[in-house]
C-alpha cells in the first residue's frame, strides 16, 4: 500500500523507487502482486507515466486514510517515548519511603510533569499486579522471577540509644549486655531474639522489651525519649547520629548477611545463590 501511494504520488515507478531507496522493478512487482491479491487493475501505465483507473483512486484515497493513521500512531509512540506520561505507581516502606523518596517528587515531577506519581506506603508485601503497581522498593530480593530487581544500596542496621537513656542505665559493648537493657523491637523486621556477627562469630541474645511496634519511625521516636535501645536502618536514623541525638552501641557487632539473591533467568537455564549484604532493591514488572 506505501509503494502504490508513493508511486500515484510521484507520478512513476523510477521516482518512487528513489524516495523508498528500491529498484524501479521492486515497485513495479510490488503493485503487480497488489493488483493480482485485490483481482482489480489499479493502475494504467505507459513508457513514461501512470495513471489511476477508477477503482484504482478509490483504493488510492483510502490508502491515504490508513496510511496517515499508521504514521499518526507512529508518531503518538514517538512521542510518549520522548516524553514520559501517565501514572507512575510506586510502593516502598512507610519509613524509607517518606524519608528517601517523597524527598525526590517535586525535581522529578518538576522534569516530567505529564506524569502523576502515586506512592503506596505499606511495610508489609504486596502483589505488584493486583496492586497495579510499576515500581517497588524493598529490603529483599523478588521471591517473584518474573520481576526485575536491581540492587540500589546496602541497607546498614544499627543498635542505638539516645545519650541520656545511656547515662541513665549503661552502654551495651555486646550482645549479651542487652538483656539489661529495654529493647525496642521493630516487629515487621526482628523477632525479641537480636542475632550479630562480631568479633567471636555469629551470636543471638534475646531481649528484654516492654514496647514493639511494626512502624521503624515509631521505635525511633521511643529510642529518641529515651526509652530504650533500638535496632534500626541508617536510612531512618543517620541523621540522628549525625546530630547525636542518638548514640550508636556495639559497633563491632554488625548485622548478619543472611539475604540471598536468586536472578531471573530463562527456563533452560541455572542459577547459583549469591550471598549479599541486607540490600534495598528497587523492583519493576
């Protein structure tokens, strides 16, 4: 249909074989097949011109039609690939996501400003299709193969109290110093069983805790008014140590790598468990 209507348009086949960069012969057998599939003879032809039968401008004109729809929705690809548009949902925890990406909105819808960004704050896992959403930050590699996960940062934990709740009942130097101590237990990640490695090998102690809570900002509000030691990610109290409003404790006891990436690979193929620090990852369908 586009070498016919470039043909009509430029009035012969050695014209129209130039301006879709083909041989004069390709363009005559194209319309020949065209005119044998439709069982109508399209065009007249002569040595040096070709001229439309009637049955051949009516083919003509629709052609024209359906050919700029095509090139119209060409186009419309074009530009929603040059300028990103429509809703971009995204789902992170209730506590990095307020702290690390409502911060990032206003450049980025600032830059894309045909998007709208809706943000689903939730600690607990979601399914990503039923939940219609694009992208995903969590704390853990895709149990999901059909997800693409990218690593974007450690997620360092760190044991912390504020200055006077130490003053007032010891600094912990390890593990077993804890059970002194009130634990604030961030539920959706630790159980009352803290587990380390340090300088001796792995260790797990179990705390004393009069307050749990599924919320990281509510055990940093409690550990910020002193009412006990908590375990929680840099990304939520790195501005607290900065500021000393709260004090980190057993430094040389870090968090255990327990987490295991599985990448996606195509049914033929294998795998083998990586080991990795506790990462975030950003996750898309």
């Amino acid at each position: 249909m586009t070498v016919f209507v470039s043909a009509v348009d430029a009035g012969n086949f050695s014209a129209a074989a130039r301006i879709l960069g083909i041989t004069p012969s390709a363009v005559s057998k194209q319309i020949s097949r065209l005119e044998a599939r439709l069982g109508a003879r399209l065009l007249n032809r002569s040595t040096r011109r070709i001229s439309l039968t009637d049955v051949g401008r009516e083919f003509y004109e629709r052609s024209q039609s359906i050919l700029s729809y095509i090139h119209a929705a060409e186009r419309a690809v074009g530009d929603a690939s040059d300028r990103p548009r429509g809703r971009l949902r995204i789902t992170a925890s209730i506590s990095f996501g307020q702290r690390q990406i409502v911060p990032l909105v206003p450049e980025f819808v600032a830059r894309f400003p045909d998007v709208r960004v809706d943000v689903l704050f939730s600690d607990q896992l979601i399914d990503m299709v039923d939940e219609g959403v694009n992208v995903a930050v969590r704390v853990s590699a895709p149990a999901d193969s059909t997800l693409i996960a990218r690593r974007l940062v450690p997620d360092r934990r760190v044991v912390c109290a504020s200055p006077e709740y130490l003053r007032a009942h010891g600094t912990p130097t390890e593990p077993g110093d804890l059970s002194a101590h009130n634990a604030l237990i961030y539920s959706t990640v630790y159980s009352d069983t803290w587990r380390f490695n340090g300088p001796t090998g792995p260790r797990g102690v179990k705390v004393a805790s009069n307050f749990s809570a599924n919320s990281g900002e509510a055990i940093r509000d409690l550990a910020l008014g002193g009412f006990g030691i908590a375990r929680l990610a840099t990304f939520l109290v790195g501005p607290d140590l900065k500021a000393e409003r709260l004090v980190q404790v057993m430094a040389d006891w870090q968090n255990p790598q327990e987490n295991v990436i599985h990448e996606s690979i195509p049914a033929a193929g294998w795998y083998r468990p990586q080991p990795v620090p506790l990462s975030i990852f950003w996750l898309r369908r």
